[in-house]
C-alpha cells in the first residue's frame, strides 16, 4: 500500500495562483505570496509546457514580499513529485537552479547524485567550476517534509552559472529527462524491477498522509516584471 506524504492538488495549485481560496487546507497562506499577475500568467503558462520556469532574476515583486511567480511553480512541482528546475537571468549570464525539496523524500542523496554524477559531470564538465552543491548545507526536517506545505520546506539546491543562454535551456531539459530514471533507484534499493510499480519514492521514506491546518492563499496582484528575452 502506497505511503504518502502531504501534497497539494494541481486544481488548488491554480486557484490560488488566480487569488481563489484552496479547497485543501494547509496548500497556502496570507503570509506568502501566490497569485500572479498578467505578466507572470504568461510565464507560468510557459514554464507549464517546458516543465521549468525562466525568470528576471529572482522575479522578486517588492510589494509582495516575495516571488509569487517562483512560489507557484515550485507547488507545481510538488504537486507533480518532480523537482523543480529554474533558471534565473542575470547580467553575467544565467543561474540554474535545482530544487530536489519538491520530491519530498527523507533522503535524496542517490538523487542529487544522479544529476551531479551522471549529467553534470559527464555532460557538462565545462560548468562544474560553476556548480555547487548546496543540499549539504541543508538538513532534511522529516516532520515537515511529511506534512507541511512546501513554502514551509526548505530548498535542497544544486546551482549552475552558465554564461550561454542556450546551454542553460538545454542543461534545464537534461535534467528533467535524467530525472525521469529516478525510479531506478528503487529498483537499486530494492533490488526488485517489479516493486516499483508499488512504490514511489517516498514510500522507502515510510512517510503517512497527515495534512497540515495552515489559512487558505489570500494574495493581491502587484505590478508588472520587466520582459527580458524569453
């Protein structure tokens, strides 16, 4: 039987990105910022078809206190179980930025691996000298991955400067089709093809399903980021 962890529901992930109270408790709060306004609707839309976001910087609005852009699709992700991937424009070139939080799992290190080892390393050897490996730095909080909204959750990032837009683009593609074959380290944990049809990641975590009582997305629209080359 499937062991799972708390996550929010796509159809919620939506409706507080439009201001819309969720219909689960605990997906969002008055304390961080959600909805979108025109500009960051577009981007979103597109970050939905590539399955990673493309942002000005950090996309911080000021009179939000916070990014509801960034905030949004990383829920997106967390309520798709994929990582989530963003690449941050700035005048020196580009930043990737690897978020393996979204997974929710109580250990990542085979994961981070996966990406460091088999993709950057062997892949991208030029951009090493410009990635870092943060999750090192940043300790799994078991009870709140297991039940606490993602905004709560913190990042467990690899970041990458590149210089080339172009590279960026297509490392942010090969990440996500790397991480495509996580499901084999289940079947290397397990030792067992057939098992992973019964479990997801987080099941070897041993995670329940409690869900968290946190107030419903209340968020206002700000003023508009700056396009810049998307």
């Amino acid at each position: 039987m499937k062991q799972k962890v708390f996550r929010p529901t796509l159809d919620d992930v939506e409706r507080i990105s439009l201001g819309k109270g969720a219909r689960k408790r605990g997906t969002g709060s008055r304390y961080v910022p959600h909805r979108l306004n025109r500009d960051e609707r577009q981007l979103y839309d597109q970050a939905k078809k590539k399955n990673y976001l493309i942002v000005k910087g950090t996309a911080y609005r000021r009179e939000r206190k916070g990014s509801p852009l960034c905030n949004t699709f990383r829920q997106r992700c967390d309520a798709l179980e994929q990582i989530c991937v963003i690449i941050e424009k700035y005048g020196f070139g580009d930043r990737i930025k690897i978020d393996f939080s979204t997974l929710r799992l109580r250990d990542d290190r085979a994961h981070v691996s996966r990406i460091w080892n088999n993709l950057l390393i062997a892949n991208y050897p030029d951009l090493i000298e410009n990635a870092k490996d943060c999750t090192d730095d940043t300790k799994i909080d078991w009870e709140a991955v297991h039940s606490s909204s993602i905004w709560v959750i913190k990042e467990r990032l690899i970041t990458i400067d590149c210089a080339d837009r172009a590279v960026a683009k297509s490392l942010a593609e090969d990440v996500l089709k790397e991480s495509l074959k996580f499901h084999e380290i289940i079947i290397e944990m397990t030792g067992n093809e057939h098992e992973h049809t019964e479990l997801d990641c987080n099941e070897i975590a041993n995670g329940t399903n409690d869900v968290t009582e946190n107030d419903k997305a209340s968020d206002d629209q700000g003023d508009e980021i700056d396009w810049n080359d998307i």
